[in-house]
C-alpha cells in the first residue's frame, strides 16, 4: 500500500505545471542571455503552447 502513495506522490510531481514552466523560463533566459535568438524565441513560443493547452 505503501508502494501505491509513493507512485501518486511521483505522478502528481510529474504532472505539476510548475516544473515544465520553470525549466522552459530558465532556458528562455538563459537563452537570451547568451544572445541565442532562435532559441530564445523557441522556449517563449514553448511557454506560450504550454499556456494555451490549458496544461496550466
């Protein structure tokens, strides 16, 4: 039974919205701090997917 809370904790942890969110701004920003225009755009572009999904 035990098994079974640690398999919902892992689930829900994956399923969050803050994770993907998080790791697509830090890239976005690290992005533009290194002056990489494309992916720059490519990770806000990635953002603004993920919001309009309804994921978020």
């Amino acid at each position: 039974m035990q098994e079974l809370t640690a398999a919902r904790r892992a689930r829900s942890l994956a399923t969050e919205p803050l994770l993907p969110v998080a790791a697509l701004a830090l890239l976005a920003v690290a992005a533009a701090a290194l002056n990489a225009t494309v992916m720059c755009w490519a990770s806000v572009g990635a953002l603004a997917g993920f919001a309009l999904s309804g994921s978020v």
